[in-house]
C-alpha cells in the first residue's frame, strides 16, 4: 500500500474483498474503502492483524518458545 501509494504514476492496486478474510482480521479495510479507493494507514502493509482466535481452529502445530 506505501509503495503504491508512493509512486506518481501507479494506476491500480487490486485487492480482493470477498474471499473470506474478513472474518479473520482485527481491522479489515472493507469499511474504509469509499468509491472505490483504499486507506493508506500508518501501519505496514495493509494496516490489518489476524485474529488469532478465528484461525485457532486451523493451525496444526503451536510451537512454545518460553
């Protein structure tokens, strides 16, 4: 998204909104988007962090490192 937005002649960042991952994000950006435009938040990358606890029943392995 930075790089994106950081270039002057970038035209189109796709982005996909309707594959199921809402559901697993702490703050998706599909609320955000208006006319077809993404934020830019000062967070790296999209700005979004997974919800740990909608993806515990898929992980096969937790490794403890303490």
């Amino acid at each position: 998204m930075h790089f994106s937005a950081s270039v002057p002649n970038f035209y189109v960042q796709e982005h996909f909104p309707y594959w199921g991952h809402v559901e697993v994000l702490e703050n998706p950006l599909e609320p955000e988007v208006v006319g077809g435009r993404l934020p830019v938040r000062d967070a790296p990358g999209f700005g979004v962090a997974l919800r740990e606890e909608a993806l515990r029943d898929f992980a096969f392995a937790r490794i403890d490192l303490a």
